[in-house]
C-alpha cells in the first residue's frame, strides 16, 4: 500500500476530512486527492507538513 493511502486510510479513522488537512497544511485538496490516489506523489516538504498537521512521527506512514 503506497503512503497516500495509508494518510487517507489514517485520516478516515481519526475522523479527519481531506478539506481539513488541506487548510490545516496548506496543501490543495486536489494535490491530496491525487496522492491518496495514487496519481500523484507526495514531495517531501508536503509529507513533512501532512505529518506535522498530524502530530505523527515521520515514519508513521513508511513502514510496508
């Protein structure tokens, strides 16, 4: 499973909307839509901010 859906699949059980993440990271919802997709990768700086908007640990989504 690639890491945008694993943040969408994140998102979903912690009650959290794409839209929320895009404000909270200044990321458009199209971008993140496209990730979580699969369609579109993430770069690093916008993976940093998801993680940040997300009090996780960088390698929260690495692992396979």
């Amino acid at each position: 499973m690639h890491i945008g859906k694993k943040i969408q699949l994140y998102l979903i059980e912690h009650g959290i909307t794409q839209k929320e993440l895009s404000k909270e990271t200044g990321i458009s919802a199209s971008k993140l839509s496209l990730s979580f997709e699969g369609k579109r990768k993430l770069t690093i700086p916008e993976y940093e901010l998801i993680c940040w908007a997300l009090d996780v640990k960088p390698d929260k989504f690495m692992s396979t």
